[in-house]
C-alpha cells in the first residue's frame, strides 16, 4: 500500500462546476497537509497548507483534512478553465520532514 | 522578489554519463530540498540541505549526491546515468526559522536520458 493514494483521473468538468479532489493517506503522524496544483511543464505551485485536522478556505478553493480517517480533500468552487491542471496533495509529519506527494489528479474544465 | 530558479532548464544526456544541477533558492530561504518527478507522478524526495550538509534522504541509491553552498544554493550530481532517471527535477527552497511555513518549488530540470 503506498502510503498517499489520490485518483489519477482524468477528471473533466464543465466550467462554473464545483470540483472535489481527494487523497486517503496510511501514515497517522502526517500533520501537515499541502494541496498544490502543477501546469505543464511547470513546478508545483502551493494552494493551501493546513495543520492537523478541520477546514481552510481561500477565495474558490476549500482544504478539509480529516485525521480520524485519514481522507484530505480539495474542493473548487465556480471552477474556471484556467484551473485545468494536475493537483497534487502533499503530507509530512513535521514542519522539518520530507514531504511525501500523492500521483496527482489531471483536471480539465471545459468552457 | 525572485523564486526558486534552476539550471538548466532542459538537459539530454546519455546512458552513463553524469550530470550536475543546479538551484537557487528563493530569497531569505536557507533550506533546499531535491526532488524528482516522472512522468505522470507525483515528486519523490531526494534529499534536504540545511548548513550545507544533508539532513534528509529518500530511497535513491548513492548515485545521487548533493551540495549546498555557504549562499544556500545547491547542487544535485547523478553519475551513471540510467534510462530510468529521465524525469524533472524539482528543487525546493524554505526557511528553518519559519518551519511551519511550506516549500517553495522551482520549475524543474527535465532530464532525458538516451
């Protein structure tokens, strides 16, 4: 079992839809939990951070990290066909350690 | 205020060579860790420097070796080049002092091995 899952897709959306990106994790001292969205030919580009378990939200986009079952989602509102991009979830256990990724999930939204 | 810049941006090399490459951290960043992206995955860690010496390493053989300078740039070496370590390279940068503040990555060197 690796040790951060997420659905590969490709997921493909009409624009104004709302988006939910998921990851499930097996490590119970991951804390820390990044979502980061990556263009072509492109570094990942952070999102949203979050510490431990509840919700974060910034502008059309909500992070929601439930520990208890160890599920982080990624939720766009009105998306927009600029958000069409692979997402990335990311976890680590301490603010020093190395950051484990998820394979990512491919998102196209469709004007 | 410039980011994480890497060089070079695209590199083709061939089955046994070696290959160095190089990251800038974003500024006030001190730092740098190393990771590497196939095609269609996610970025695996490599290694992190911090006061120029490795602090962390992933499962990549020793053919992998790094440096960090007293600027905080650093260097990724892979010798014995294999088809397999075609990807991108990512490097990341933060700051110790801010630990709870997340990585900020470059956009890579894609490396294509022949």
């Amino acid at each position: 079992q690796k040790e951060v899952e997420q659905d590969p897709g490709p997921l493909s959306v009409p624009e104004g839809a709302i988006v939910s990106l998921n990851c499930t994790y097996s490590n119970s001292a991951f804390q820390y939990f990044m979502w980061y969205r990556q263009y072509s030919r492109k570094g990942p580009e952070l999102l949203m951070y979050t510490y431990s378990s509840g919700n974060k939200e910034d502008g059309r986009f909500t992070a929601q990290v439930d520990k208890s079952s160890k599920y982080i989602s990624l939720f766009i509102r009105d998306s927009q066909p600029s958000d069409s991009a692979t997402y990335l979830c990311a976890m680590r256990e301490t603010s020093y350690d190395k950051v484990i990724f998820g394979p990512g999930t491919s998102l196209s939204v469709i004007p | 205020d410039a980011g994480v810049t890497q060089s070079p941006t695209h590199l083709i090399k061939t089955r046994g060579q070696q290959v160095t490459l190089r990251c800038s951290p974003k500024s006030g960043h001190d730092t740098v860790s190393w990771y590497q992206q196939a095609l269609g995955q996610g970025p695996q860690f490599i290694f992190q420097y911090y006061e120029e010496e490795e602090r962390q390493r992933g499962n990549f053989p020793d053919r992998f070796s790094g440096h960090q300078f007293p600027n905080y740039s650093s260097e990724l070496n892979v010798n014995a080049l294999l088809l397999g370590d075609s990807a991108l390279y990512l490097c990341a940068s933060s700051n110790r002092q801010y630990s709870n503040q997340p990585q900020h990555f470059g956009d890579g060197t894609r490396l294509s091995i022949l």
